[in-house]
C-alpha cells in the first residue's frame, strides 16, 4: 500500500495556463503538486514561431523550455501521468 499524501493544490496538464496556475500558486505560498501526461508546454510545441505571448519572442519549444526552467525554480513538483482507457464489454 502506497504512502497517502494530501496536497493543497493540483494542476492538471502543463500546457500555457497550467504552468501558468503552478507558477501563481507557488508565489501564493500554496505549493501545488503538477501532472503532465505529454510534454511541458503542450500545443506550443507545435509552433514554430511565437510573437504574440508577452515579452517573450522565439520558438514554442524555447517557449516550453522556459517554463521548465521557471517549474523548477519554483520548486514545483511535475508528475508523469499515465493515461487509461476504459475499455467497455
């Protein structure tokens, strides 16, 4: 039987609002434990050029390597998630 942990806040996916809610939550002091099932930075990785997202101009993966950097500043705890599938009779 695995060890119970009670956290006080959980983010699910870290695509651009997830990092975003990790990183808000952190500097809140509510130290929140992140789940990611693909890549950091989601959809953002598909693209080639950003210059739209403020203060920041390059590529989505420079974009997503960023918010790693900023995750493990924080201190912020990122779990692989591991997908199901229900399968119906």
């Amino acid at each position: 039987m695995s060890e119970e942990r009670i956290e006080p806040a959980i983010v699910i996916g870290l695509g651009v609002g997830g990092v975003t809610a990790s990183i808000y939550l952190s500097r809140m002091g509510i130290q929140p434990l992140a789940f990611e099932g693909g890549q950091i930075g989601g959809h953002v990785l598909k693209l080639e050029t950003i210059d739209d997202y403020s203060g920041f101009k390059g590529s989505g993966r420079q974009l997503a390597d960023e918010f790693e950097k900023q995750l493990k500043f924080n201190n912020i705890e990122v779990v692989a998630l591991v997908h199901a599938h229900v399968l119906r009779p």
